[in-house]
C-alpha cells in the first residue's frame, strides 16, 4: 500500500496558537481514515495541511498534489448560478474545457440523484442538497484522495444518511482514500477503517477502528468516547 | 415664499415645456458623469477584485490610503486635476483643460477610490468567507478576483448606482477644471451655482429638480434591485419550504 500523505513531525501555529504539534502520520491508499477529536483539537487544520490549504509551520509534509484529491467542506461554496454550472466549474478550473466539463457535470449530478435540480440555482438548494452537490463536484473530478471536514455535521438525520451513503459509493467505487473529520461516533463506526484521535494538536490515538471503539485508549480518548455517547 | 413657490412654477413650466438650454446642461452632465462612472467603475472593480485576493508587502499601508482618499474633497481633486492639465503641468501638452474630458477625468478620480474601496471591501468579505474553497477547486488568486466579483455582482450593481450619484452631484472638480463654460462645460451643478449667483431662481431650481430626480430614480433603481434580490432569496427558500412538506 502505497502512501498518500506522508507528515513528518509536523508543526503548524496560528500566532500563539499552535493548531498541530509534532504530528506523524501515513496514510496509504484506499484508507478510510476517522478524525475525531473535541473542537479545535486540531481536526479542521489537519486536513487543510493535507489538501495544501495550510502550510507546516516546521516539519515535513508530503502530500498528494491538489489537483489529485478533493476536499468538501461543512457550509459548501456555490456560487450564484446553477447545479450544473457549479459542478462543471470545479472541471473548468482543472482545465477541463467549459463544453465537456458540463457534461460531466451532468453524468455527476446523476450519481448523486441530482440531475433534475441541474438547472436550479445552487444557492436555493438545501443543506443536504448542497452537500450532495459539492460531493458531485468532487466526485466529477475523479480524485484518488477525498478530504471531507465534518460533511454531515449541519443536516438533517435524512439528509445526513444519503450523504453517508455517497461517501461509502464514493470510497467504495472508486477505491479511493476517504480521511474525514467527524463527531458522530456511529458515522465513524460505519465508515472508517481507521481512526485518528487528536487532542491540542497531538495524536493520541491512531487505531483499527475496532480496536479504537473495543480496547483500550489514553484518557483522554476514552472520556471523549464516553462524553460523545452520552450525548 | 412667494420667491419659492414662483421658482418652483417657472421651473416645472421649463421643464414640461423641454427648454433647450436646460436640455442641452441635462444631458451634457449625464455625459459626464456616465462617462466617468464607465471609467471609474471599470478600473475601480479590477483593482478592488485585485486588492481583495493579493497578498503583498504594503498592502495594508495601500488600504489605509485607498480609504482616506474616500474622503478627498472634490475642490482639491479639481485642483490637482487642474494643475496636471495646466499648460506648465506634465498632461498639459493633451490640451484637455476647460473641456469635457477634463471633467470626465475629475470625476473619474474623484469616484474611483470609493468604487475601489467598496468593491474591495464586498469581494474581501467574500474572499475571506469563500476564498479557501475556492482555491481548493483549483482557482488561483486572479480567478478568485474574477469569480468572486461576479458572485457579488448584486452588490455591485448598488456600488455603481452609488459611484454615478456621487459624480453627478458633485461640483467642486467639474467647477475648476471645466470653467463652467456656457454650452460647452456647464453642467447641472455649477449651472445651479451660477443661476443662484446671478439671481435666476427658476432656472437653478429647475435643474436642482431634475438633479433631484436623477438621484431618486436612482435610489429607486437600488431599493428596486435589492427588492428583487431579496425576492429571489425568498424564493430559494420558498422552494426549500414546499420540499420540506
């Protein structure tokens, strides 16, 4: 299995806020990598430090190119115009040209279940909506790594289960790496097959996600495990 | 009183009645004006998009100027815009002074720092909000300018209204560096200087009447904008409302 994301004692700091301290990690292909962790453990910044959105501070980080992996975020961006042209920019801005990026923006709003809202304006779309179109985006653009920052944290229990549905079709068609960020524990358990505990920018944990739900874990880890079932 | 109300009838009788004199300082201040605004508005957009996007050293010193010249008085542009079309001046040689590009150029100074500033200040917003997503898709920092611009171009549109206001309104720079000379540089504000000056009432308060209205209808213009934006928010959300049923 080859690596897609290589950090090496990797430091990232915010001024006097140090988001991530000396992390290492390796992810290989065709991972489904968990990021959990209580709020600014760290999580967001560790996935922008993988898509190339944040640059280490010191240490070393070797990562798949940008234009090779695709990142969807918790409020997508679209911009004011249709589904369909929305999908089809992220294509355009890849270099595809506007006519067949369209048409494969197309084919890619099918895979969602979108086709018939193509033409609506992305930004009256809902939520899950939303959330499925920037999957099509992604998805349009055939990448090997899929980087999600808490996809389903904002929707409802519904919409929340077609995009979970999208993410396991994504990672399991395409075989791709899926590293996303979540706090729902029962997502976790369905979707990872390993799981990455960060707390104040370190890794405390990184485990089989049987083992992380099963044996035993660092303090830490272990009360957040209990808090977030409880809750 | 009777001055008042006498002038506003002789105005209205001038204005129904198409006077010639006052058509011609009319349309030759629209000219102007959308003339500069064009120009202003062109610039201003690309360098506030620019501004919005860039990272550079002295950017924040670039912002600091960029908004005190918002307050620039008009009577100071028109003298430095004076003193560069003045025979001795470096432009002077264009032979521009006292003529309708010269106050096209006055106006177009005067208005592009508050098209810049405010269209840097609506794509910054946006840049900062969306800008990280943007480059994520693939968009470097002039297709973020460019994307960004468009997406707010709602927001423009109430700027541009805004910027065209501000030109016709003005008097100060036209008044110096277009002479106010009659037929050919006179336009509604310095004439309405003028007509006061000289005791002719009606004619200042008709074109202070056809000033006003420009400025109404374009207020009109930017609530009827907003409303329809507004509208077409609802209706997003309207849809969202009935698919939720």
């Amino acid at each position: 299995m080859s690596a897609l994301f290589e950090l090496d004692g990797v430091h990232v700091r915010y001024g006097a806020v140090h988001a991530l301290r000396d992390l290492r990690l390796t992810i290989g292909a065709g991972e489904r990598v968990a990021l959990v962790g209580a709020n600014g453990s760290g999580k967001s910044t560790l996935l922008r430090v993988l898509h190339g959105l944040a640059r280490p501070s010191s240490g070393r980080a070797r990562c798949l190119p940008t234009n090779r992996q695709a990142m969807l975020f918790q409020h997508p961006y679209m911009l004011r115009t249709s589904a369909l042209n929305n999908v089809a920019l992220g294509l355009w801005l890849r270099g595809t040209a506007w006519r067949q990026a369209r048409k494969r923006a197309a084919q890619a709003l099918d895979q969602v279940e979108m086709g018939e809202l193509a033409g609506r304006n992305a930004r009256s779309l809902s939520g899950g909506q939303k959330q499925r179109l920037a999957l099509a985006r992604a998805w349009a653009q055939s990448p090997e790594a899929l980087l999600l920052d808490e996809p389903t944290a904002s929707l409802d229990p519904h919409s929340k289960r077609e995009v979970e549905n999208l993410m396991q079709r994504f990672s399991a068609g395409q075989s791709a790496t899926m590293v996303f960020a979540s706090h729902n524990l029962g997502q976790v358990q369905r979707l990872a097959d390993r799981v990455v505990y960060l707390d104040h920018g370190r890794i405390l944990a990184d485990l089989p996600v049987h083992d992380f739900f099963n044996g035993p874990l660092p303090e830490t880890a272990s009360l957040f495990l209990k808090g977030e079932r409880i809750l | 009183m009777n001055t008042l109300l006498e002038s506003v009838q002789t105005a209205l009788r001038l204005i129904v009645s198409l006077d010639p004199v006052l058509l011609a300082i009319v349309g030759r201040s629209l000219a102007v004006s959308v003339t500069a605004c064009i120009l202003a508005c062109t610039l201003g957009m690309a360098a506030g998009a620019w501004l919005s996007v860039a990272a550079f050293r002295g950017k924040a010193a670039v912002l600091t100027l960029l908004n005190t010249s918002l307050a620039l008085p008009s009577v100071v542009v028109g003298l430095i815009v004076y003193l560069l079309l003045s025979h001795s001046g470096p432009l002077g040689f264009l032979g521009w002074l006292f003529s309708f590009k010269a106050m096209v150029l006055a106006q177009t100074i005067l208005v592009l720092p508050f098209v810049t500033a405010l269209v840097r200040q609506a794509v910054g917003d946006a840049e900062a909000d969306h800008g990280e997503q943007l480059r994520s898709l693939g968009a470097p920092a002039s297709m973020r300018g460019l994307l960004l611009l468009w997406d707010e171009r709602f927001a423009l549109v109430t700027i541009v209204i805004a910027a065209f206001g501000r030109a016709i309104s003005e008097v100060g720079a036209v008044m110096v560096v277009g002479g106010n000379i009659d037929g050919y540089t006179r336009v509604m504000t310095t004439a309405i200087a003028l007509e006061t000056s000289k005791g002719d009432l009606p004619m200042a308060m008709a074109l202070g009447l056809v000033l006003l209205t420009v400025v109404l209808a374009l207020n009109i213009l930017g609530a009827m904008v907003r409303r329809w934006r507004e509208q077409r928010d609802a209706g997003g959300a309207s849809i969202l409302a009935r698919e939720a049923l």
